[in-house]
C-alpha cells in the first residue's frame, strides 16, 4: 500500500510542475524571439540500502528548447530584425557573461548603446555595441550597422559595428539559462558565422502554439486528477485493512 501511495503523491507532485511549465509556454506566445520549453516525464527506480530497487517514482524533466523557427512579421521599423534560418544575436547576460537570442526589437539607451528589448547590450565586433548621435540607423542582413551622422549630407554614411551573428554547432549545443537566453553547454563564446542572415523591419514571433499548450495543459489536469484518485484508493485500501485487522 506504501507503494501505491508513493507512486501516486511523485506522479502528482512531478504533474504539477509541467503544468508550471506549461504555463510559462503560454505566459510567453506573444514575446518576441521566445523558444518554446519542452517536457517530458520518466520513471526513476528508487534503491533501498541493499541496492535494490523498492519503489518507482515519476520525474518531470526539461530536455531542451523546441528550435523551431516562428513567424515572422514585417514591422517596418529600423530597429527591428529578425534572423532568417538558423542564428542567434550575441548578447551581453545580466551577469556579465556571453548569451544569445532570437529577440531583435533592438533599442537605443540613453548612453547610445544598442540593447534589446529588455535592456541587455548587443554584442558587436569587440563588445558592446555603441551608436553616436544619428539622424537614420541602418542595419544590413549581415549585420553590419550604418549611421548617417546628424547635420551630415545624405550621401555621408559611417560604418560603425557588426551585430555578432552566430550559429552554434551540435558539439556545443546551446541551453536556456536562468534568465531566459541561450548560452553554449561548455560556456565558451560561439566564434561569428558569416551564413546567418537579418530581415530588417520584422521581428520574429514566439513559436508557442497556443492550441497546442491548453491540450497539453488539459492532459496535465486530468493526469493529476487520476494521480489523486489513486492516492485516495490507497488510503480507502489501508482503512479497509485496518478494520480487518480489528475484526481477528
């Protein structure tokens, strides 16, 4: 009976973190660069002091991110971009450290440094990316950043950075960290990659489908309902015992 119950309270326990999951999934369909979090779930046998296996318990696990691109949406400003295919913009994490991105509804702050959306620094050539004064900003499908200085001729074009664009390899596959990005497993900086591509004027969308994550999450419900009906038939199973033992 010990078994039946703890098989059940795991399973329902490990049920209610995918539906944690899952609601992350949902929370994010409509951010910009998202990348869909996966789950899965396996049983897990637990040894006793001997060595041998007493009881089996169910664990939710993350195995990775769902890469897939999302769609892609023209938005007409300068500042947006979205990368064509496989890629990722280099950023600067908030703990200092390199990380990577799909979002590319870039900005400008108020010292002139190219950031996303959420504030982390764009990552160029030789660090963070910083734009003087301009009256038009232009960002190539390589990358590359091009200003027209302010009181300047229309003719009078300055080169200032390349956004770094990288394309990690699967020897150094990448992992969603604590904040949100992607950073290499080995925590090496992914060398540039000449083959990614921008479309300037568009940002690509989350690639959350959200039909997809209420099934999930109606599947998830019913799931933790069988696991407490199962934990109720076992404390019903225990009392039954105890009366009969009552009875001798």
């Amino acid at each position: 009976m010990d078994r039946m119950l703890y098989v059940a309270m795991t399973g329902a326990q490990q049920t209610l973190q995918t539906q944690a999951l899952i609601s992350h999934n949902l929370a994010n369909v409509s951010t910009v660069g998202f990348r869909k979090d996966l789950e899965d779930f396996r049983s897990m046998p637990v040894f006793s002091t001997d060595g041998m296996p007493t009881r089996v318990y169910s664990m939710t696990e993350r195995p990775g991110i769902d890469i897939t691109q999302a769609k892609i949406m023209t938005t007409g400003r300068d500042m947006d971009i979205a990368i064509q295919g496989e890629g990722w913009i280099a950023i600067q994490a908030p703990d200092g450290e390199e990380a990577y991105t799909r979002a590319g509804d870039l900005q400008l702050d108020v010292n002139g440094q190219l950031t996303t959306a959420t504030g982390q620094p764009v990552l160029g050539t030789a660090g963070p990316i910083a734009i003087p004064p301009a009256q038009k900003i232009d960002i190539g499908e390589d990358g590359t950043i091009s200003i027209r200085p302010r009181g300047e001729a229309s003719t009078e074009i300055v080169v200032v950075d390349r956004i770094r664009l990288v394309k990690p390899t699967a020897q150094n596959p990448l992992y969603k960290d604590e904040y949100g990005f992607m950073r290499t497993k080995d925590g090496a900086a992914a060398p540039p990659d000449a083959t990614v591509k921008l479309v300037t004027g568009a940002l690509e969308g989350s690639n959350v489908n959200p039909a997809d994550m209420l099934v999930s999450m109606i599947q998830a419900s019913r799931h933790f309902e069988m696991q407490v009906k199962m934990m109720n038939a076992g404390q019903e199973n225990a009392n039954s015992s105890d009366q009969l033992l009552k009875l001798e």
